[in-house]
C-alpha cells in the first residue's frame, strides 16, 4: 500500500453516497480485503455520507490504507462544516442519529469498526471530523487450524421464529475468543439486543474484554439490553481470560479445577457494572460448557459423556436437547482441545 491508494470523495448531495460506497469497494478490492468485511466498511461510508449530506449539506470522505506491524487496514476520514453535534456519546447510540439511513446512523458505525474518533466544536461552528479505522483480522501462516474444538447448539423458545440468544466463535493469530449472549427476555427486541451486541463483539473482537463489555454497553443502550459470558483463550499457554455479566452459567468438566467466577448482576445497555476479568490456567483435558439460563442450571458433569469419541458439537447438542427449559430461548456452547 502507498499514499497513491488515499482517496478523497467530495461529497454533497445523494448521489454521493452512492458513489462514496462504490470508490470504496474498488479501494478494498484493490487492497485484496475479504468480502464480508467490504460490505461492512462500505455500509460504514455509506452512514458517514449520509451524514453529512443531512446535517451538513457538504463534506468529504477520505479513505486511508493503513500498514502497521504488519497489519493491513483502512482510515477512514469523514469532515464537514456543519452545525456539529451537541451529545457525542448519545451519536453513537443504534438509532439515535440518522433516522432514514442505510445501517442505524453513526452507532452502526460504532459497532462495525474497531476504532471511532469524533471531534466536534459545535460552539465554534466548525464542523464534525469523524476518524473511523478497520483492521483485518490477523491468520497465522504457522498455525491455520485453531489447537481448539468448540461445538454450540441453539434454538428459539418454544413457538416463537426469532431467537432472543446468540453465540460467537473468533479465532485469532493465537487466541480464540468464544462467548454467549442472551437479550432480555424473547422474541424480535431480545432477537435484535442480541444481534446488537454480537455485531459489536466481532467488529472489535482483538480489544480486552474489559473494552468489550463496555463497547456493548454503550451499543446496546438503546435496545432491551442483553446478558453475556465471553472467553479468551490462549492456544500456546493454555490460560483462559473470562469475564461475565448476568446470569450466563459456565460449567468445567472432567477436571479437578472449576474456577470461580464472581458474579456480577445486570444488563449491558442499562448501566451494568463492568465485569470482574479474572484469568485461570485450563487443565488440556478439560472440557468447558457455557449456557444460557434457557438450559436448567442444577446439572452434573456426571450425567453426561465427555469423552473422545463425541464431538463438542454432539455433546452441545446433547446438552440442548436434555436440559433446556420450554419458557425461553437456550444456547450451549462447548470448547475443547483438539488433542485431549
């Protein structure tokens, strides 16, 4: 990548988002990023565009390669000359900024991309510079397939189409970051709390999970709110990082150390208390189970087989099938390692 590849896209009226999306898809292109992640970034232009074409009338959008110990990404620049913003934190809320674009105005911006700076001098009238930047998710050449086996299983309440929980699996260039979420309550407003805060969880999934929790906290402060366990393990130490809001059981089996994780009470997007991240080292032939409160809570490790021949995928299955409850959404998710 060189400083031929920067962009700057004047951008004044409608016909200019579209037009911002599609430079910015060629840029990303050029600069071989994965699919998934060009149509998140262009869906972030697009916002940004909007943006200033609703409050600002003109603006720019500067678009930024980035090389960085040998990490490959993009800045991207969006400044304006507008009336500025008067609540900075209250922008970035899902659905509080721009009613009639694409993706949920500057909070969906928020979610999706790893780092947000805004500056505003509403005061001075000198206009929104907004500083957004992705980076790809490292691969490691020497180690392609994940020393971990993790297996979930999930389903919506009883009689109910959309599912109030979520699980999440990321590997990274030595680190696996697994989680269970759970909105407030069932149906479309736990479906979308839920979805909120996986989104957010993804985006951002190389940040501490102290950076996490309140990265979700704020993204959901607008939604019903949700419940989540999250998990960080370390493939070449064998040490587990773990932090937890609400009721999201974990369970270890075949193991003769369980940890204990100190409970904290209440929901991210209504003022939870930041988690306690507390870090233990995992017995290799241990098996680690996390659930939602759809799953009955009173079980034994005993009760069920843990051994090579089933998969996590089956044992999370199995799990689901024998010890959910009928009056809420359930997910169990399942994490081994590969040579136990």
């Amino acid at each position: 990548m060189t400083l031929q590849d920067e962009e700057t896209i004047a951008v004044g009226g409608e016909a200019d988002i579209i037009l911002a999306g599609s430079r910015t898809k060629a840029l990303l292109s050029k600069l071989k990023f994965e699919n998934s992640a060009i149509e998140e970034i262009v869906l972030v232009v697009h916002e940004l565009a909007s943006n200033i074409v609703k409050h600002a009338n003109e603006g720019t959008i500067t678009l930024i390669p980035q090389n960085l110990d040998e990490r490959t990404g993009i800045e991207i620049r969006a400044s304006d000359s507008g009336p500025g913003i008067d609540d900075v934190d209250k922008a970035v809320v899902d659905g509080y900024s721009t009613a009639d674009s694409l993706g949920g105005g500057l909070g969906a911006v928020h979610r999706l991309m790893d780092d947000v700076v805004i500056n505003s001098r509403e005061e001075q009238n000198t206009g929104v510079q907004i500083v957004a930047t992705w980076w790809n998710r490292a691969t490691s050449p020497d180690q392609s397939t994940p020393p971990l086996e993790v297996g979930a299983a999930t389903r919506a309440m009883p009689g109910h189409e959309l599912n109030g929980d979520a699980f999440l699996i990321e590997h990274e260039t030595t680190q696996t970051l697994v989680g269970v979420i759970d909105g407030l309550g069932h149906g479309q407003l736990a479906h979308q709390a839920s979805r909120t805060a996986k989104q957010y969880v993804r985006a951002h999934s190389t940040q501490s999970l102290a950076d996490l929790f309140a990265g979700v906290e704020q993204a959901c402060h607008k939604s019903r709110g949700v419940v989540m366990l999250l998990a960080r393990f370390d493939w070449d130490t064998d040490q587990v990082t773990l932090g937890s809001v609400g009721n999201i059981s974990i369970r270890v089996c075949n193991s003769s150390t369980t940890p204990y994780l100190v409970p904290k009470r209440g929901v991210l997007g209504g003022n939870a208390p930041m988690p306690t991240i507390q870090e233990w080292n995992w017995d290799p032939a241990s098996v680690i189970v996390v659930h939602s409160d759809g799953l009955r809570s009173d079980w034994q490790c005993e009760e069920f087989e843990f051994g090579d021949d089933c998969s996590v995928t089956d044992t999370a299955a199995e799990l689901l099938q024998s010890l959910s409850t009928q009056d809420d959404d359930a997910t169990v998710l399942v994490v081994s390692r590969a040579d136990r």
